[in-house]
C-alpha cells in the first residue's frame, strides 16, 4: 500500500513540476530570441543578455500570467521595463559621475556611425522616446499595432494614430537632412518637430 | 502626410534593422544554459549568474524534492496554469488580461486520496514552493459535498473568487495535515493544491500564523 501511494506520489510530482517546465520551455523557444534581439537593438551585448535573463525569470515565475496567444509581446512589455529599471540606474550613475568630475554627458556618437543608416539613425534619436519605441516595435519587431499595445499598455486603436504620427515626424525630419548635423540647424528641426505636436 | 510615405518611412525603418531577424543571436548552449538556471533561481537571487554551474542543476532539485517528498502522501495534480490542469481548469480564465466577469469565478479542488497520510515528511518551504496553487481563503458554505471557500489571497496559480473544494462525505471533513480536518463555516484555511488535488502533510491546514508565514515565504517570488 506504502509502495503504491509512494509510487503516485512520485509520479505526480513528476507530472506537475515536468508540465510546468515543459511550458515554460516552450514559451522561452519561442521567445527568447525575439527578447534578445529586442534588447540587443536598444542596449549593449552585455545589458541585453541581463535583460533576456530577467525577462526569463520573471516569465518563469509568473508563468501563469501569461496569455497563451500572446507570450511574445507579454515578454517584450518585461523586457521594456527591465531595460527601464536599467536605463534609470545608469542615469542615476552617471549623474554621480557629472558631479564628481563635471563631465558633460556623452554624445551618441559611436552609436551614429555603427548604425545601418546613420542619418536615420539621427533622426530616430530626435524623436520622442515613445515615437521611437513605437516605430521600432513596429518595423524592428514587426508588431501588429494589437501588440504594440500590450507592450505599452495603450489601446491599439491609440497605437495606430500615434504610429502614424510618429512616422510623419521622422519623414519631417527626413526630409531636412542638410540641417542634421549642424549644431544650430539641428536645433531649429528639432524644435519646429516638437512644436508641431 | 500619405500612406505611401508612411510605407516608406516603414521600409527604411526596417533596412536599417540593427539586429536583423535573419542573424541568429542565441546560441542553443547558452538558451539552455539560462532556462536550466531560470528554473533554478531561488525568489532572491539574480538569474544572469553565467559562471554558475547549472547544467546539472535542474536534475539536482528535482532528485532532492522527491528525496523530500518520498515519504509523503502528498497527492499532487494540477495547478493552473500547468499543461494538465485543463481537465480541471477553473471557470475564469489564468492570464492577466482575462475579462472580469460580473459572476463569482471559481476554481475546483479535490481532496487527497483518503489514504494519503500514511505518513508524511518533515515539513519544508521548498517543498511548498513548488506547488502551483496556493491561496487563503474563508469557508462560505458547506453542504452537498462541496466546501465553498471565499479566497481573500492568491499565492499562486489563481485568480477566482471562490475554491469549490468537494469533500468525500457530508460532514466536510477533509484528510490534511496528517489528519482529519473538518472545514466549519467562518474558518480560514491556508490550501496549497496541484493537479486539482489539494495537498496534505502541513502543506495545506487551518489557517495559523506559522502556516502563513511559510506560505509567504514559499510564494514570495
């Protein structure tokens, strides 16, 4: 009878832990590439690899909470806020290091000439941050709009106009690529671009 | 502003992918690498710990479990959540983003088998923590072989408002904790269940602050 109920016991065990791992496993396939390379686009090597490895954990731990038919922009809204926390610690790092040394802040330069299209690149980094986390989302991960706004917590009706207005103002400033570079030109476009929201 | 520039705008967005989805950027080792370290990182330690030896690690945990619950008649079936609740999947959805519903949602529990403490194994967080549903909750009614629970708390693996828990006779009397435990009217029970079974042997008994605390601990991830 002992050896029954120790048998059942162990094999329940088994099914429980092996059929959360198994879906854990599964979702981590099918996600933990796109995260990576969601990360890899906004941050270093390094940073992206701790983003992937928290948005892991934390999927593991609230493997219940995640919509079967949407595990991928679930991850990526972890993943955003994860490179946030992160973004906020450097920030809070790098503030001490200005008022230690009165360093200006670095200018993004390497990241400009490393970029595909430097030029648009520039124009992106103009952007409001939600207009180029939109964009990116949407031509980076190829995001419908429905998922764009799981990530952000919008409706995706307000994702669609947003979209297009984000892509109106990088077409703008596009179109003004003589003034890019210019330390004064770049600030007239960028002004003019902020007023016309 | 057009649709056509829109698409172009789009189209430049996408040539200039930094990172383009044709270039693999995670090896296979260090994929398995991170799940098998995942699924072993404990509530307060960090996952990215890359020099840890984790290939074994999974396999380690799963032999000292079952070396802590070998013992034990702790019948285990499933939580939400798992591949094999469905069969006993509650009324309410388990994601997050499920729609509310105006009706009480409910999830339904079943006893251990009458003849699950036998005897049971020293009690053990770790053991609790692997569980996939947890929650407290106050007996609202009891009748018909059902004992109703109100959950006031979710630990884990729900989100109903209420626990239909059938008993295996009228008198609400349920084997837990070694012991025979009658759910009274009013009572508030700490339950911990899987597979749809609800757990004996300390892992699920009359609420206590004892109880409570380990409860906290186990499922503070």
């Amino acid at each position: 009878m002992k050896d029954r109920g120790l048998c059942r016991t162990l094999s329940n065990v088994e099914s429980v832990t092996l059929a959360r791992q198994r879906r854990f496993e599964a979702i981590a396939a099918e996600v933990a590439e796109p995260v990576l390379r969601y990360a890899l686009r906004r941050a270093e090597a390094h940073t992206a690899d701790d983003v992937l490895a928290e948005t892991l954990l934390v999927a593991w731990r609230r493997l219940e909470e995640i919509p079967a038919d949407g595990a991928l922009p679930w991850c990526y809204a972890v993943a955003r806020n994860c490179l946030a926390n992160l973004a906020r610690s450097a920030r809070r790092q790098q503030n001490l290091v200005e008022r230690l040394v009165l360093l200006a802040p670095p200018v993004e330069v390497a990241e400009v000439a490393d970029a595909p299209d430097p030029r648009l690149h520039r124009a992106l980094m103009k952007l409001r941050d939600q207009d180029r986390e939109l964009l990116r989302l949407s031509a980076w991960e190829d995001l419908t709009p429905h998922e764009i706004a799981i990530v952000l917590g919008l409706k995706a009706s307000t994702v669609s106009v947003r979209l297009h207005r984000a892509r109106q103002r990088l077409a703008t400033l596009l179109k003004h690529p003589c003034k890019i570079g210019s330390p004064s030109g770049q600030e007239q476009v960028c002004k003019e671009v902020r007023d016309d929201r | 502003m057009t649709d056509e520039s829109d698409s172009g705008v789009e189209s430049r967005l996408r040539a200039a992918d930094p990172v383009p989805a044709d270039r693999p950027v995670l090896p296979d080792a260090r994929l398995h690498e991170l799940l098998e370290t995942v699924m072993n990182t404990t509530s307060n330690s960090t996952p990215n710990n890359r020099h840890r030896p984790v290939r074994t690690a999974w396999l380690t945990a799963a032999a000292v479990l079952v070396v802590i619950v070998a013992p034990a008649s702790v019948y285990l079936l499933a939580g939400r959540g798992t591949d094999d609740a469905q069969a006993n999947t509650p009324s309410q959805p388990a994601t997050a983003q499920s729609t509310p519903t105006p009706a009480k949602t409910t999830m339904k529990l079943a006893p251990p088998a009458a003849d699950a403490q036998q005897s049971c194994p020293v009690f053990s967080v770790d053991v609790l923590k692997v569980m996939p549903t947890a929650f407290s909750g106050t007996v609202a009614k009891v009748g018909g072989g059902v004992v109703t629970l109100d959950v006031d708390h979710w630990y884990r693996g729900g989100n109903a408002d209420q626990v239909l828990l059938s008993t295996p006779d009228p008198s609400a009397t349920v084997a837990l904790r070694g012991g025979a435990v009658s759910f009274a009217l009013g009572d508030r029970y700490l339950i911990s269940a899987a597979g749809g079974v609800v757990n004996d042997c300390d892992l699920s008994g009359t609420w206590s602050t004892s109880l409570e605390l380990a409860f906290k601990q186990a499922f503070s991830g």
